[in-house]
C-alpha cells in the first residue's frame, strides 16, 4: 500500500507546487500562458493537449514587465506551497499523510537546489541574487521575443550590447543565445538600416561571443555557430553560405540559412517552418517560438 501512498503524493505534491507558481502570478499580476502537469498541457486559450514532458511539471508566464520582486515570488512560490503543506501535516500520524508530507519536502527542497543545466527554481532565485539585472533583461527580450515584433522591438538592443559587455561568464548559455538571435532579429527587420554605432557595438559583441565563450554543450555550440552565420549574413553582403559547414548544426538552423540564402524559395520556408513545428520544450524555445512570427510564417 505504500507505494500507492508514493505514487499518489508524487502527483499531489507536483500539483501543488505548480499551483503555487500559479498563485504567485495571479497575486502579481502575470499572466499565465501554459501550466503542464504530468504531460497534460493546458494553454491560455483553454485548449489542452498531450507533451512528452511527462514526469513533473511547469508553469510558463507572460511577464512583460518583470521585476526583482515579482519573479522572485513566482519562483519560490511552488517551494512555499509545499514547505506550508508539510508544516500543516507535521503532527499528522496517518501513514498516508506522512508520505505526502516528505513528498512535499522532497520537491520543495529539489526544486530550491541551484541547477542551472536543470533550470530549476533555486537556479533562477540564484541568478536574481547574483545578476538581477541580466536576468530582468533576458526575460524582456524573450517577452520580446514571443510577443513584440513591433517598433517596441528594438527598444531593449543597447541593454542587451551593455548586458553583453559587462561580461559573457556571468551569463549563462541559453540566455546567451537569446541575446544573439534577438540582435539578428533586430538586424532584419530593420532591414539592415542600423545606426552605424549601433553596428558597430553589434559588431563587437558578435566577434566577442564568437571568440571567447566556450558554451556548454554541442547542442549550444552549434546553435551559437548558426547565430554568427546568420549575423555574417545580415551584415556582409558578400558572406558566403557553405551548405558543408552546417552538417553538424541543428536542423533548424540548417533551414534558416538556407532560408536566407534564397528567400524565395518557397519549397526551403516551408520545410523551414515544418522543422520549427516539431520543437518541443528547451532553453530556447522563445526563440523558436519567436522564428514564427519573425519570417511571417
């Protein structure tokens, strides 16, 4: 029967703790765009669907003017609920709650260990406390990213350049390339019409994330290859796309610079658009995300 007991305080004590990142957003005022719980996926629009994200859970916000404060609170939020949640069964002598109640401390606790590859809570309530101002500005550009293509969009280019600037290994991988995709995004849709500082602080900032940030992963190095490219291209006309150099890319980078080397080719947007489909959850999905709106796809 105790396994049972596990099983059942697993899904509750999960629930929970999404329901207190939830509960955070609401009392600040952010809107909730998706909570998913054991692979079942409820968006804003009320639809659900089924994700392979399958063993936990998580809440995505749209928190277009976030704050110290208010990201604090809603990511110690799902650790609060669970830590009142095994102070309020503390006495209890039922088997069934007691399970439920170290079930609720595991989480709690699990969630606060500062795991920045897991992304986990205590990762980002750490780099609040040790870089406020680079997180504040990662999740505007990625609000940015997912929601603005619009004259707001280039608004946030000279914090990104300065958030760069004061240096690469303070921030981590994934939200170095946000940065770099939201500056090529910048670059296109001004249609290649940038300030002349402006460019060349861009300019800068792509030869220094190109030459002295060793990313963590393959999967960060290849992307951070496909982002100089991209750049190469937007701001050198005469740049040359080599097909051979992408064989180690991810597909969708693949697609974007072939994309960009024939933009009317039909056939290469569509297949483009097809591989951005298929992407899941991942440090990069509001770039992903953003890749739709940006190609008017």
């Amino acid at each position: 029967m105790w396994f049972l007991y596990l099983i059942i305080s697993w899904f509750g004590a999960v629930f929970l703790h999404e329901c207190g990142h939830c509960l955070a957003a609401v009392l600040m005022r952010v809107e909730i765009s998706q909570v998913g719980v054991f692979g079942i996926v409820l968006e804003r629009n009320k639809k659900i669907r089924f994700s392979k994200f399958a063993l936990g859970g998580y809440v995505q916000f749209i928190n277009d003017k976030p704050t110290t404060l208010n990201l604090a609170l809603i990511y110690a939020g799902g650790a609060f609920v669970n830590i009142v949640t095994v102070l309020l069964l503390w006495n209890n002598t039922n088997e069934f709650w007691d399970i439920f109640s170290l079930m609720s401390g595991g989480i709690a606790a699990g969630t606060l260990i500062p795991l920045s590859s897991l992304r986990t809570d205590g990762s980002m309530l750490l780099s609040l406390l040790v870089n406020s101002k680079e997180t504040i500005v990662y999740y505007r550009v990625s609000h940015l990213l997912i929601n603005k293509y619009t004259e707001e969009f280039g608004a946030l280019v000279n914090q990104v350049i300065s958030v760069l600037d004061d240096g690469l290994r303070k921030i981590p991988d994934g939200h170095i390339i946000i940065y770099v995709s939201y500056l090529n995004y910048f670059s296109s849709l001004q249609n290649n019409q940038i300030d002349p500082v402006q460019r060349v602080h861009i300019n800068k900032v792509f030869d220094r994330v190109a030459n002295d940030r060793n990313m963590s992963s393959r999967y960060y190095k290849d992307y951070l290859a496909g982002e100089v490219m991209t750049h190469n291209f937007l701001h050198n006309s005469a740049a040359i796309f080599h097909k051979h150099s992408t064989k180690k890319m991810p597909e969708l980078l693949k697609k974007r610079l072939t994309y960009f080397s024939d933009s009317s080719n039909e056939v290469e947007k569509r297949a483009y658009l097809s591989e951005i489909l298929k992407m899941d959850q991942g440090d990069c999905v509001s770039m992903i995300k953003g890749e739709l709106s940006y190609l008017d796809l």
